[in-house]
C-alpha cells in the first residue's frame, strides 16, 4: 500500500461533481480523507478549467481537452471525477508550466483524473476518461482504481484505443473481454475497441501491486492490423469466440505496439 501512503502524504484526494451525488459514493477509500469540490460554485472555476486542461494534457496538448459542457454534462452531473491534486506552489515547475494558471491563483491543481458514469443496470459504470500526467509513477492505476472503489462500482465497460498507453493499466484491474474489436460508432473505428469486466472490490487493493506473472496469448494483436480486428469482429457477432486483452496490455516489438490477445472459442 505504498501508493496509497505517498498520496496521503503528497496529494489531495478530490471529488469534482453534483453534491446530490455524494451521499451514494464511498467518502473514505482505504482510509483516505476526500476533498469535495462542487463544480457549480464560481469560486471553482479555476479548478475545473484547470481539469479540463488536464484532460488535453493526457493527449499532448492542453488545448485538446473535451469541451466544458461534455465535462460537466457528461461527467460532473451525472457522475463525479475523481483525482489527485496538489496545491499550485507545490508544483513541479515543468508541470507547472504545462497548464495556463492564473498568477494570482494558489488553490488546487488536477495531476489525475477518472470519470465513470453509471447506467442504468445497477452496479454497471461506463468509463469516460482517465489521465495523468506525473508519469512513472503509478498514479494512472491507484487514480483509476480510487474511482472504482468511490463509485462503488460491480462492474465497467470501457472505451479505449489499441494505440493509447492506458491498456496497460486497465489490464492491471482485470482482463478485458472485447465487445467490439472495431467500434463503428466512434470517430476512430478501426482503432477503438470496448471492452468489458467485473469489479472485485475487495480485490483492488491487489490490482495495486501490479500483476506479478503474465498468462500466455493466443496470439499478438499489432496495432494496426486492420484484418485481423476485422476476423474478430465477425467472430464476435457470430458469437463462435470471445476474445480478451490480458496483462501487461501491451507489447512494444521493433517499434510496433502489440496486443496480446486471448482467445476463447464458444
């Protein structure tokens, strides 16, 4: 539990979304303390530009964050996000500079975020987003399972491209079962995919650690092997195979990103 004494001890564990949403959420994750911050108060404002910069910040560039309105329609309302700040002059002067902060502003500053919304099946949350952007040092994975053990969720679906970093940490929660292998109702088809997997709270405190051996693939998905996803799409609506990503998400080979794939035939 290493991670989870660094961020009491460095980070401010924060709550952004509609206070009627609190009293269904777990306020006290393996024991930390929460800050809540309502995103309808003026005095807000500065954090929740601030998030929204965070967002882009995940993609490269702060100016390619979601829209405010999708952030708070779509994510503060209905849902929360949920992350680690620090204060803004305990910055990292690199990370500093990144974002576009007021100079007179010396509140709290997004360094991680995770939305999920829920649906209508009880239990079931779909991801919106997560991103970090101190690197190296895990706090994808402890961001994303805090918002987990928070919303209290049994079991997620998400949205991922095959390209974006991120599948590793999603593969160090669970294996993802494929519910499209190319998502022709995303602007990026061929390389979105979603996917699939219940929640074990009291096991997420293990995904903490990493997964310490790896299974062996059917087979390693490139990237970008349009053909292949194609083969597996049909699979999966003909319902003669059920396909997962498993640990460690992703595998670089001679520059190429790779998937390893296990396959279950039905």
């Amino acid at each position: 539990m290493s991670l989870i004494n660094e961020i009491k001890s460095n980070y401010v564990l924060y709550i952004l979304g509609s206070q009627e949403n609190m009293e269904n959420f777990e306020m006290s994750p393996f024991g930390l303390p929460v800050r809540y911050i309502n995103p309808l108060l003026t005095s807000n404002k500065t954090f929740t530009d601030l998030l929204v910069q965070l967002d882009g910040l995940s993609y490269g560039d702060k100016n390619l964050g979601m829209e405010k309105w999708v952030a708070l329609d779509c994510g503060m309302l209905p849902s929360a996000f949920i992350g680690l700040a620090k204060k803004a002059d305990s910055l990292d002067s690199k990370i500093k500079e990144e974002f576009s902060i007021p100079k007179d502003y010396s509140g709290l500053v997004p360094i991680t975020m995770y939305c999920a919304i829920p649906s209508t099946k009880k239990g079931l949350w779909i991801s919106h987003s997560l991103a970090a952007i101190e690197q190296g040092k895990g706090l994808g994975l402890v961001t994303k399972i805090l918002g987990l053990k928070i919303f209290q969720a049994k079991e997620l679906i998400g949205i991922a491209q095959y390209n974006n970093k991120s599948v590793k940490i999603h593969t160090k929660i669970s294996h993802l079962k494929i519910l499209s292998a190319i998502t022709s109702a995303h602007s990026i088809p061929e390389m979105t995919f979603v996917y699939q997997h219940k929640v074990d709270q009291d096991n997420l405190e293990n995904a903490l650690k990493g997964n310490p051996c790896f299974e062996q693939p059917s087979c390693l998905l490139n990237a970008n092997d349009l053909e292949t996803k194609q083969k597996m799409q049909e699979e999966i609506e003909q319902k003669t195979a059920e396909f997962y990503i498993i640990p460690p998400g992703q595998v670089i080979k001679d520059g190429e990103i790779y998937i390893p794939i296990l396959k279950e035939e039905k």
